[in-house]
C-alpha cells in the first residue's frame, strides 16, 4: 500500500512539473456556426483569451456547427443548466426574451457603427431580465447583415418574393417579414438547411454572407439578392447555474475575455464580409444581385404595425441611438 501510494504521488507530481495537470475549470460552450464562421473565430478566440486570463485555471471547449443542438437547445441547455455557455441568434433568443428579436425587425438598424451603439447600451439593459430566466449576457458578437438566396429567380423587387418558399428562423420577427413581402415563410434549424434547399423542400432562405459561404449554400442555391433587410447580432451567453459556481476571480476573467472578444470578432466580421461574397462570385455557381432597398423597406413597414405599444416604444429608443 505505501508503495501505492508514493507511486501515485510521483505521478501527482510529475504532472503539476509537467504542467499537464487538467484545468480546475472546464466549460463547454456550443454555437451553430462553422469555425471558419467570423463568430466561430470569435469563438475560439474567447477561449484562449480565457485559458490566458485565467492563467489556465479555466478551459473553454469550443462545439461549432450544432454539435451541441440546436439554437433552441442550446438556450434551453443554459437556463436548465446542462449547457454552460453558446453563442445565440437574436430571433431564436427572443422567443425567450422578445425585446432581443425586436433588433430583427426589418431595416431597424442603420449601419454596424449604429448596431453596436445600440446593443452595447440599451442591449446591454436587457441583462437582468434575461438572468432572471436563468441566462446570463456576458455582450454582443456580430452574426452580420442578412441578405435572401433562392433557386427560382432572381429578387430584385418584393414582388419577386411572392409564393416563394422561404426558410427562416423560428421566430415571428422573420415570419412576419417573409409574409410581407409575399413569400411563404418556413421555420426550420440551419443544421437541416442545406439539405432542404438540395431537396427543393425550401426555395430560399436569408442569412448573412459568412453564412452563405461557410455552409457553401452557394452550392444549392442560383441567386443571392443584396437585401440587407435585417442586421443580426450574436450575443455571448453563459448559463446562470455556472456562472454562481465560478469564483469572483472565474467570473471576472470571463468578462474581460467577453470583451475583448467582441471587439476583436467585430472588426473581423465586417473586414470578411466583402471577401466572403467575393468567394462567393468566384464559384460561378451563385449569381449576386445589388437591388434597390426602398421598396423592400416600404414593403415590410407593415410589421411595426401590429407591434405592442411596449415593443414600439423598445424600437422608438433603438432607432434614437445616434
């Protein structure tokens, strides 16, 4: 037994030596993108800002392209507790917390400098009500600017999108904008996309142009129509059940990581965004349309209508973010 027991010690020994010894804290943090997705990147780049602030003490496994579940699952992983952190859609997010779908709504945000004025203040209130449910706001990455893709024609006018049908978010801001533009809106998980577009079970669908090329829809679809009908963040999200398990210390290194992260995978998006639909060109399999926003916009002012008073006056004070 004593000869256990020194043997053991060695090796107890021979790893902390070695620095081999396994983190004190792991967490898992799952996203449905692809890694070479901006915010994929961002991703792994929170984590080694983490292993780095934490001088190792925490490690942040990184699960790209839903290996973790869906939007969905993820979201309700972390106010359940079985998931500790994910990167998650605004629409998706906002069927547990609407006022973050409301900076879906079509046209709402003027331009990236807008979008992170707007998310980085008021966005940023809508922290407590979120941690009540369970999920805790840690900031805002960036998905990109949402663009439609379809296999029948091109869209070059809303009138073009009418009887197509359309893949969107499970979410009624996405819903409503596909229906007022004509179009058959189907709510469906972008792990299955792909697929459905192959098949012809959807016509199109609408995503930002990392996206577009990194899960190469390009290879399923004819047409991309600039649109730009919708700007859509990604906000960084740990569960509040493993948030009050980590120490002040823990915590405090994750905030500063989150920060930094969002600010570097900020600048990466919007510097990849043209080079992606260059990519894009360059296949020669997707033909890329520039159109005239106005009449889309006009078309979809119908869905601020139906809006609850709260929700208009949410939108009134993202609209006076100068």
């Amino acid at each position: 037994m004593k000869k256990l027991f020194w043997t053991l010690n060695a090796v107890v020994v021979s790893l902390a030596i070695s620095g081999s010894a396994v983190a004190a804290t792991v967490l898992k943090l799952g996203h449905i993108a692809e890694p070479s997705n901006p915010y994929g990147q961002g991703a792994d780049y929170f984590a080694k800002l983490v292993k780095e602030k934490s001088k190792g003490d925490i490690e942040i496994q990184v699960f790209p392209s839903s290996q973790l579940g869906t939007h969905k699952e993820l979201i309700e992983g972390l106010i359940y507790g079985t998931v500790d952190m994910m990167l998650a859609g605004t629409a998706e997010l906002g069927s547990f917390q609407a006022e973050v779908g409301l900076f879906d709504m079509p046209f709402l945000i003027r331009d990236r400098a807008h979008a992170y004025k707007a998310l980085d203040t008021i966005g940023m209130e809508l922290a407590g009500a979120l941690e009540k449910k369970g999920v805790k706001l840690l900031g805002w990455m960036e998905n990109g600017v949402r663009h439609m893709t379809n296999n029948v024609r091109p869209i070059k006018s809303p009138a073009d999108v009418k009887g197509l049908k359309i893949r969107v978010q499970n979410n009624k801001t996405y819903v409503e904008l596909i229906k007022a533009l004509g179009g058959s809106p189907t709510p469906m998980a972008l792990a299955e996309l792909y697929s459905a577009m192959q098949a012809g079970v959807v016509d199109g669908q609408e995503n930002p142009s990392a996206h577009i090329y990194t899960k190469r829809f390009y290879e399923v679809q004819k047409y991309a129509s600039l649109t730009g009908h919708s700007y859509a963040a990604e906000p960084v999200l740990i569960s509040v059940a493993t948030w009050k398990k980590l120490t002040p210390e823990e915590q405090a290194a994750i905030q500063e990581a989150a920060t930094e992260a969002i600010a570097w995978q900020r600048k990466l998006s919007e510097a990849e965004d043209t080079g992606f639909w260059d990519k894009i060109k360059a296949t020669g399999k997707m033909e890329v349309i520039e159109v005239d926003k106005a009449p889309f916009q006009k078309a979809t002012e119908v869905c601020y209508e139906e809006l609850p008073q709260a929700h208009k006056d949410f939108v009134a004070k993202v609209r006076a973010v100068k």
